[in-house]
C-alpha cells in the first residue's frame, strides 16, 4: 500500500489548521527525533510510532478537524500531565489523553515536547510495565 504525505493529507482542511497541524508535527519531531510518521485515513489522522527494538509503538496522533487539531497520546491515562493540559479523561477510550490547539491561540511548545517525549517513554515500555503503572495508578487513588 503506498503511503499519503502528510502534507497530501492536510490538503484538505483549511490553511489555519495546517498552520496548526504543522506546528504540532514539528514538536512531535523534536520530542521524539526517531519517531515515524504516517497518515492513518481511515483514522483520519496522522500517526506516530516510535521504534523499540524489535518492534514499534504507537504513541502519538495529529488529528486535524475543521476548527481544531488534536496532539493525542495512546497511552495518556499513564501520563503526568503537571500542566494540567491533558483532555480526555471523561470519553469511553479511557486510555487516549489529547491536547486541543486551536488557531489563534498559544500553542504551549515545550509543555507539549514533554508531554509527548513521556508518551514515546511510555509507549515503549513493556505490556508488564505498563500494567505494573496502571496498578501503581489504581494504588494511588484508592
């Protein structure tokens, strides 16, 4: 299957929020220099992965809507979030976490580089280390 640019993708939606996804694009790159990135349509996104080894982790997403782009991550229930920038945590997939950029606003660069470089150390963490987080988590709160 060949492969949709990213910037083939984006075409459609309007310039601001290409402006906005390419923004969100370059802070995925310098967060995580390794990271692959490839349009996902029928997710209607485009996706990071991150190499582990012998094997690659879905960490992150730029998710353009009409009015807004989305900089998500897989795995954002098991993130810090001290910003408090993570939305998410009241929609069914209880694990995705995501940040809404809207253009116009300010977009938070170096809060979103942390965030995003968390969410490659997460995503490469063993299915065991993850749980062992979610234990930790669930601990926590109780």
């Amino acid at each position: 299957m060949e492969r949709i640019p990213s910037e083939a993708f984006l075409v459609g939606y309007p310039e601001r929020i290409q402006a906005q996804a390419a923004v969100l694009r370059a802070i995925v790159r310098r967060a995580v220099p390794d990271a692959i990135e490839a349009v996902r349509p029928g997710w209607r996104l485009i996706g990071y992965d991150v190499p582990t080894g012998r094997r690659m982790a879905y960490f992150a997403y730029v998710a353009p809507e009409p009015k807004h782009v989305h900089l998500g991550f897989e795995h954002g229930f098991l993130m810090a979030d001290p910003g408090g920038l993570l939305e998410g945590a009241h929609l069914r997939l209880r694990k995705v976490r995501y940040v809404t950029s809207r253009p116009g606003h300010p977009i938070p660069e170096a809060a979103l580089e942390a965030l995003t470089h968390e969410a490659a150390r997460i995503a490469a963490l063993s299915r065991e280390e993850r749980f062992a987080l979610v234990m930790d988590r669930e601990a926590d709160e109780s």
